[in-house]
C-alpha cells in the first residue's frame, strides 16, 4: 500500500489514520507545484485529479478522497469508527 502526500498537507490525517490503524505503507512524496513524484513520474498517472491524498492498494487499485481514504482505513481498523449503533454515520458526519 502507498500514500501519496505532501508534508503539511490534508494527507497528513491519512498518515495518522495509518498509523494509528498499525496499517503497512509506504510514503510517496508529491510535489504539488509539479505534480511529479520523486522518480519524476506525472502524479496524475496515479490520481488524474492532481492532489493529495491518494492510497494505492497492493492490488493496485487507488482510492482518493479525504473522506474515501479515512473510512476505507477504518473499516480495516474498526477502533477508529465510534462506538454504537450510528457509530459508522457518526465517523462519516465527522469526516465531512
Ligand atoms: N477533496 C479532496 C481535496 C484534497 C486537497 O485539497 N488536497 C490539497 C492538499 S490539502 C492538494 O493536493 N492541493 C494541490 C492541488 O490541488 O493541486 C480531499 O478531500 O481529499
């Protein structure tokens, strides 16, 4: 799995969410002024919208969205979703 990001940037809740879920990742930097990632590939390869973040999957397959991405890790890790019945809502009213 790799995380697109740009230090300072919103994909650093990702990388937290990561984290906290004890996830396995790799960092990938984006320079946003470019959009090219350090071996100089176009970043819009991987994301065709051009920010950050983005997850690729072992798969391959990518996710994008804040909102995406952050659910995505808490189903994997289901501590960070709220408790209760409206637990999983109440994660997205969050998000949003
Ligand atoms: N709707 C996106 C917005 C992401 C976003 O605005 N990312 C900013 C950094 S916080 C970015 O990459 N900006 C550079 C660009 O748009 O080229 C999400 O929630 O993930």
């Amino acid at each position: 799995m790799i995380l697109y990001y740009s230090p300072g940037a919103c994909s650093l809740a990702d990388h937290i969410a990561l984290e906290e879920a004890d996830m396995k990742f790799d960092l990938e930097k984006v320079d946003l002024k470019t959009h090219t990632l350090a071996d100089g590939r176009s970043y819009y390869e991987i994301n065709p919208k051009g920010y950050v973040p983005a997850l690729q999957l072992d798969d391959g397959e990518v996710l994008t969205e804040n909102v995406a991405i952050l659910t995505f890790i808490a189903d994997q890790y289901p501590a960070l979703i709220p408790p209760g019945k409206f637990g999983r809502y109440r994660l997205l009213e969050m998000l949003v």
